[in-house]
C-alpha cells in the first residue's frame, strides 16, 4: 500500500514535471534485429532468424534519462559518443524523447552499441561494439565542468556507471563533493568492484551480484550479503545503499536498519534495463523527499512494468498512474477531480487502450435509480466518469430550496461506488465543455431523455463514440424522496 497516495498521483501528474535530473554516464544504443525462427542452418548448427523489423532505443546512462523523461521529469543527459552513425542515431531518439542531450563527441572512441537478434521474444545473439579503454583526462575534465555548471540548479545527481571510462574516480568524487556542498542527493547505479570512487554520494544502488562483487560475500546468503551492505554504508560514508534482490525485492541498508520492499508478482520477459528503470523512479522520489517505504513501493511497480517488455524499454507516468489504480479504487477521494486531473487520468486509461463512458446529472440524494443507471453505464465500457453539478447549477435548475447535499458530499458518495471510477463537479449548465475536453466513447442517460435531447450526442459521434440510453427505474426519483421526507 502507497502511504499517502493522493501526494504520489500529484507527483507523477504534476509535480515531477518541475524536477530537473541531471545523469550522467555511460551512454549506449541499443539497436535490436526483429524475427522469427523456423529452421537450422544448413552452413552451421545454429537457428536461421528471418527479420522483419528493426528498432533502436538509448540504451546504459541514456536509458535511465529515458525513464525519468517517461516520468515526465526534465532531465539533461551528460556523457561521450562516436563520431559515427551509431551517435547520429542515440541523438536523434533523444532528441525525440525531449532529452536535452549535453554529449560530448569523442573521435577516438566509437558510440558503445549493443545489436541483439531476437527469434521471437528470445534473444539468440548480442554483437557489442565498443571501446573500454580510457578517455583522455582533457576529455573527462570538461566533462566534470560542464556537469558541474548545471548542478546548482538540480533537484538530484545520477551516475550511471557501465564501466565504460567515463566515471573515472576523479569525475565521481569531484562531482559527488560538489553535489554535496549544494545538497543535491546524489544516486549512483555502480558497475566497478571497488565502491570507494562513489564514497560520499547519497545512496549506491547494486543489484545482488555487484554487492557480492564489492563486498566478497557469496549473493546466495542473503543475510550475511545485506550485513556486509550495511557496512558498506558507514565505509563510504553514505546515506543508505539500495539493493536491488531481483523477485525479492529491493532493500534499503543502513548501519543499523534494513527495509526490504517485496516486488509485485509480474510475468517476467525481459530483465534488461530493469535498474535503469528503479535508478531514475529512485531519483525522482528522492528529489519529492518521499519517504523510502513510499519510493521503493514505486520503484518495484516501476521494474515490474518493464520486465513484462521484450528489450530495453523505458517506464512512463501513464503506465505508472496505471500500476496504482487499484489502490485509487478503493479510496473515494483519490477519484474526485478536477477536469485537469480528470484529463490526466484518461489518458492514463487511454494508454491501456481502455474505453471510457461518460454520465452526468445532479445526484442528489442517491437512489435506486441512480445506481441501475451507473452500473448499465460501467458496463458499457471499461472506466466510468461522472459528471455533477456543482450546488449553484443544481440551484438554478431545480429552485431555491436544492440540492439536499452539497456538491462535496454527492461526489465523494458517488466516489465511494465500485462501478464509478472518477468524479468532476462542473459549475455550466451542461457539462458540455467537459466532454469536449474528456472525448468520450459512451455517453449514457436515463430514459427520460432521448439521443436528439442528449447534451454532447453530437459530439461523441463526430470522434466515433455513441450514445446509449437506460430506461428509468419507475417510482424512483429525488423529487419523490424529498417529497416524502417533508410530508406530514
């Protein structure tokens, strides 16, 4: 369960997009080769793949920029390219994600490049192109000043190190020290066996088999691995380490204390990039000053979702929003909303391919009617949003003497129903301006309308979407209820 949800879906809708993430590291691309398998070669004792398509994705450092720009978080991406079209490429699909690439091109290296052969979902062969000798000191020196000049105006630090030469220790400490004196949380995903070079940073975050590099200890025993991380803790003068326990988790280590946060069960298809995937959802908690329970149980929704993927492929906010839907379901608060939250929501539902239907009406004092018709609305789609009227439109539409219950009570009532999955007051008329901004796929009725009497039937219609209408429940209504209450 997420601690104080309402503050988690503000983050992810609004908030994470005022953080700036700076990350910086070992940037890849990760070039994939599409087919399918169906026979032996006959040169060779090996699988014939037949391609029939191809993708690139920003793979290593870039990748975890790709998370956190997926989070909808600003982010600059700092590291070393080819001067090849390996680098052409990793620029332009950054360039499309909207990350502001500061790469430096390097002549004497080519851009690292990954090429996996996929035979269905299963990878068959991995070419890497790469060079893992050092850069020159000039070449990581500017470098370390231009990370420097942005970190006054971050909210935290990335080191992504694929232990390719960028993140020398001189770069990691000069960058680390400066972070510090402006307390900017630093995040560090190691791949060297000696830990000293990220002394200082806020938390390294090492899968099982890097802590047991790092440490000596065999990653089979877990208890005597996670006592020799907490020693690790006070060496490195650290805040925490964070450990990544593949199905079992992720556990947060201080001297005396370890937190262990369970993952979530999910069909696993592809673990490349899962670390990337926590580093940056990690990152952006830390810079919300998110407490570690509430950042872990996001970090472990977040890998979830990209080991169900084949390749490296990054996490968004919708697909984030998505993951927490059941807690927002159980909790009538969380699904009262403002039509620009409302709008975020949808597209949240959208990007699932979920069809959304519309209702609206005053739905004071709740009745049997009102219920039928809401649960014939949820059946006619996969979200159901319903549209109140605010107290001053109730009043102008009914007299003087409505609503019974103000607009708060309804809609958190309304809330509070299985079959209704988000609330909007509107202060209008009609709740048209609402539905031109939602786009619905269904709108649905009572039967005393009909579609030409419909509020938005056109509408619906023109982007493909229909009207349906539920016959009434006879003998049901506010008035009649209101009538009985004050009769004598």
């Amino acid at each position: 369960m997420i601690r104080d949800l309402h503050r988690v879906i503000q983050l992810i809708e609004q908030d994470w997009r005022e953080a700036r993430v700076l990350v910086v590291g070992d940037v890849m691309l990760d070039r994939y080769i599409w087919g399918d398998v169906e026979r032996v070669s006959p040169e060779a004792p090996v699988p014939v793949v037949r391609s029939n398509h191809r993708s690139e994705q920003p793979g290593g450092a870039a990748n975890v920029a790709m998370n956190v720009a997926g989070l909808g978080a600003r982010v600059s991406l700092f590291g070393f390219q080819g001067d090849d079209a390996d680098g052409e490429c990793l620029r332009a699909c950054l360039a499309k994600a909207g990350i502001d690439a500061e790469l430096t091109t390097v002549a004497t290296h080519p851009t690292t490049s990954k090429l996996r052969i996929l035979g269905g979902s299963q990878q068959m062969l991995r070419l890497d192109t790469e060079q893992t000798g050092s850069y020159a000191e000039a070449n990581c020196e500017a470098l370390a000043a231009k990370v420097e000049a942005a970190l006054a105006s971050a909210s935290v630090l990335v080191l992504s190190d694929y232990a390719k030469g960028v993140l020398t220790e001189n770069v990691c400490q000069r960058l680390i020290e400066r972070a510090r004196r402006l307390g900017v949380p630093v995040l560090i995903d190691p791949k060297q066996r000696d830990f000293r070079r990220y002394r200082g940073a806020t938390t390294i975050c090492p899968n099982l088999n890097e802590l047991s590099a790092a440490t000596g200890v065999s990653a089979k025993d877990l208890k005597a691995i996670l006592a020799a991380g907490r020693e690790l803790v006070s060496q490195l003068d650290l805040e925490y380490l964070t450990v990544t326990l593949s199905e079992k988790g992720i556990a947060v280590l201080r001297p005396d204390s370890q937190v262990i946060s369970p993952a979530a069960a999910r069909q696993v298809f592809d673990i490349s990039g899962a670390g990337d995937t926590v580093i940056a959802t990690l990152a952006l908690a830390r810079a919300s000053n998110l407490d570690i329970e509430t950042s872990l149980a996001l970090a472990n929704m977040a890998a979830g979702i990209v080991v169900s993927k084949v390749g490296t492929v990054p996490v968004n906010r919708d697909e984030l929003l998505a993951g927490l839907m059941p807690e927002i379901g159980l909790r009538a608060g969380e699904k009262v909303l403002t039509l620009s939250q409302l709008k975020a929501r949808v597209s949240t539902w959208r990007s699932s391919a979920e069809k959304v239907v519309f209702t609206n009406g005053c739905f004071d004092l709740l009745h049997i009617g009102h219920i039928t018709l809401l649960e014939e609305a949820r059946r006619d789609g996969d979200r159901l949003v319903v549209a109140i009227n605010s107290d001053a439109s109730v009043k102008k539409l009914k007299g003087p003497g409505r609503p019974v219950a103000g607009e708060d009570a309804r809609a958190r009532i309304l809330a509070a129903l299985s079959a209704v999955d988000a609330v909007v007051i509107f202060d209008e008329p009609t709740p048209l301006t609402v539905i031109e901004a939602l786009r619905p796929d269904v709108i649905v009725k009572g039967g005393d309308y009909d579609e030409s009497t419909v509020v938005g039937a056109n509408e619906v219609r023109s982007w493909g979407g229909r009207v349906k209408i539920v016959p009434t429940v006879e003998g049901f209504s506010t008035t009649n209820l209101i009538a009985k209450a004050t009769s004598p």
